[in-house]
C-alpha cells in the first residue's frame, strides 16, 4: 500500500500512476473505456484519437495503446495503423431483474433464430432426474440448439424437458421462438420462478467451433432451473454465451425483502 | 434436426447419442458432472470410475473420457493414472439475490483477505464522475485490492469512491473488512441498490499474473454501481473474479414485481 497519509490530497492522477506498473493503468484505462465501448457515448463507429483518450484518462499514450490492446484481445475493438480504433462487436444486454427468454430479452437488438442441433427422447441421468423431480424411469425430452441474433452464434443451449411440456415442442416453431413461450402455451400456466447460476468458463476446442470463436474464448455460463408457476421444475437448461456478445444486466437491492431470498445461498 | 416425428419414443439415450458426434456428448456429460462437483453429492474428494460414470449417463468410457478432460481443462478436475479422477478445486457461490460484500457472502467458507495495491486521491476521467454524479474538477478515491479467500486470490477489485465517504478509508482496516460495511459505518446509512453488469473476459498476461491464473483464464467480470440507501451514487467497482473459483447464484420470477425494474434493460 503506498504512504498516503499526509499527503493524500496532493495526489495527482499522474503521481498516483507513475509509482504503478503500466500494465495496472492499462487495465484502469480499458475498464472505463470497455464501458464506453458498451454502453456509452462511443457509438459504434471510431474511438477518439489516442492524444484525446490519453488526455481523457489522464495517462501516457503508451498506457492508452496498451489499453486498446486489451479490448483488442478482448474482440471488443480493431486497431489499424492510419485508421485508428473502431469498435468492432455489439455486445448484448441480457436482463437479470426478470426471467425472460432470449427472443423477447434481446427483440430490440434483432432476430434471434434457433438451430435445433438434436432432440429426442431420453432416459435422463440420474442428476437430471432428480432436479426435475422425476420418478426412476422416466422419460425426458433432451433438446440442443445453436442460438444466434442476427445470423451471429449467440449461444449454445443444452435443455431437459419433463415429458408432457416437452413433447409438444417436436411439433412447435422451435426456430423462431423462444422454449419459454412456446412452455407456457403448452402448460396453459406462466412460468414462475427459475434458479440460476453464472459462471465464466473457457471455450473447449469443439464449442470453440460450433460458436464460432477461437478456442479459450471466455464463455458466460449459466445453468437455469425453470419452474412452472404452480411450482413444479419443467426445464434444466446449460446455456454457454459467447462472452463478446453478451453481458448480464441487472440491479441488487442491500435490504432484499425478496420472500423466497433464503431459496437461495 | 433429427426426424423424430413418429418414433420419438422410442429413442433410447444410446440411439440419440449414437448420431451425435462424441464431443457433443462429451459437453452434455461435462454439463451435468461440472454440477455435482459443484454443489452436488460427489464431495470433494475422488469421482467414481469411469465405467460406473458411463453407466449413470449412459454413454461410452471415451465420451466420459472426454468429458472428464473438458472438465480438467477448466481446472476442476485433476487426472492421474492409478489414481483416478478428484475434484481439484473449490467453486464458491456468491449470492446474485442481495447486495452483499465478499466476505459477507462467503462467510461460511473462509476467511477473506483484502491486499491493497494502490489507493490515492485522483481527479476521476470523465466516464467516471458522470456515474458519480459528480461535478468537474471533484477528486474521487482510488482503490485497487487483490482479494483472497482461505490465501488463495480470488478477484481483483478497482474501486472509485466519493470522496466524503471514501477518504475516511485511508485510516479504516481495509485489509480485513469489506468496503461495504465500511461504507455504512461511514456513511451513517446502510447502503440502498446496486446496478451491475456481469460478462465473461478472458484474462490478459498481467492480470492473470496478479490472479495466479493462467493467462487467458476465463474471468468473471462484474461492474457495479452502488448507491447509498438515499440514492446517491457513491462506489464504482470494476472486479475480475477467477472463474474458477466462483459462481453467481441466485433467481428470478417471471412476473416481476420489483418496482425498479424499468430501470435496467
């Protein structure tokens, strides 16, 4: 920790900075832009000249370029000499205040089509058995689908199914709809609640390809429970996000008053 | 998509399985296997043999091979020859349902510690006092900390705060408390919402470094706005979790009833 008790008012940005490995400044530098980038008043077109971020951000140009090179890394921009810095990728806006499906999270952004890679009836594992609820020896419907928003993989998603909601699906418009409305039709009831959890997990070689990303790409994980709205599980789902088109949006309250809070570690 | 019309029921596990390419059912298994490491009835200590693992999912030893490779290629599993497979890490959940600190979400599971890298006073980019709310020319509190739990690093936090809440921090013990509860002790006022964005990135060489992770390490990226509970803004976070060593948890409701919905896409 640097000495800072006296004179702590003094720190400038500069002095503060130059005590600090330039590879932690260019970290500092790349999260504030990669919001700008995101969500911010950048557009979608070219970022300001490298002399007008570094001003900006109060740095060197050479913390400024090595900055860019990480949302380079990242897929977020494109650096060519003579042309400069051009935001190269949409990243998407999945909301997490509500459980929604990804046509009618991301309809704003486009149309997402579905690619049923398989589907089937299945004898599930044990593990799925039991998070459905299902007796030994009951079938469930397995359904795998390539999932891309304006003709660009999105996702890939993995989905268990108990029997009677799931079966109607072989004859539904899986590639134009989500499986949450086409569930609620069939079940006659909303959904209710799902649990989820989210994790940040590196593409395998063969994911890799199938999303087409390169191999490693970093991948938003979640894994979701659905429950109809009388309580009972109808639908595990893996779903693996490409990690450069998509990120999870939401807002967390320090006093939940959430009833079904203690559900949940 | 396979023709399932008239004998769908009749597909049995083997016979969907069986026009998949390996790697896909290799995916489904590492899906359901990554879980029950997780949070599931495997322990922490060796998994079963790859024959009775076949056996519960249904498939062949070498799908359940290269399941147990994807599996070791997130670091969650390790493989020895004699040995057989045991589960390599710890994943700990950090509760997606309430604003919560570090420590105060993984209480149950060790003991948190906070390295400071860096703190100062800065005059805060442009990006930055927009969200504070703050006026040109107002300085923030720059923070930056490596976090470890049980010793081990788990994320790497970079924090701008206000200054009147943040400058006390200077004399505060950092090292051993969550900045949240030092803030409300500051403040005089518990802490209200948060809004959060989460994404997948990859880790570059130098945050990797500072992670002890490998470089291009999936990293869970979560950016946080919080506000005190009379809504004032007063903690920007940018923070890289390993991915894998935490996982978000937490649900959602179909009809949300939460009155700030509106206000994240």
């Amino acid at each position: 920790m640097e000495k800072t008790g006296t004179e702590k008012a003094a720190v400038a940005p500069a002095a503060t900075g130059a005590r600090r490995p330039r590879a932690d400044r260019a970290r500092q530098v790349a999260d504030l832009l990669r919001r700008e980038i995101l969500y911010g008043g950048l557009g979608t077109g070219r970022l300001p000249l490298e002399a007008a971020l570094a001003r900006e951000f109060g740095t060197s140009r050479n913390t400024v370029r090595q900055a860019l090179d990480l949302l380079r890394e990242e897929r977020l921009v494109e650096r060519c000499p003579g042309i400069g810095t051009t935001v190269a990728a949409e990243k998407y806006p999945h909301g997490l205040q509500r459980l929604l499906g990804l046509a009618e999270t991301l309809h704003e952004h486009g149309r997402v089509g579905n690619e049923v890679r398989t589907m089937g009836l299945i004898e599930p594992p044990a593990a799925v058995a039991r998070r459905l609820g299902l007796a030994a020896g009951e079938q469930v419907v397995y359904l795998e689908r390539l999932r891309r928003l304006n003709g660009l993989p999105l996702s890939l998603d993995l989905t268990y199914l108990v029997r009677d909601v799931g079966e109607p699906l072989f004859d539904a418009d899986l590639e134009g709809n989500d499986v949450f409305v086409l569930l609620e039709r069939i079940a006659g009831q909303p959904l209710g609640t799902a649990e989820l959890t989210l994790e940040a997990v590196n593409a395998d070689a063969h994911t890799a390809a199938v999303l087409d990303a390169p191999r490693g790409a970093a991948l938003l994980m979640v894994e979701r429970l659905t429950h109809l709205a009388d309580g009972r599980p109808v639908d595990l789902e893996f779903v693996r996000f490409r990690g450069d088109r998509l990120a999870m949006r939401g807002h967390l309250r320090r006093d939940s008053d959430d009833p079904e809070e203690g559900a949940c570690p």
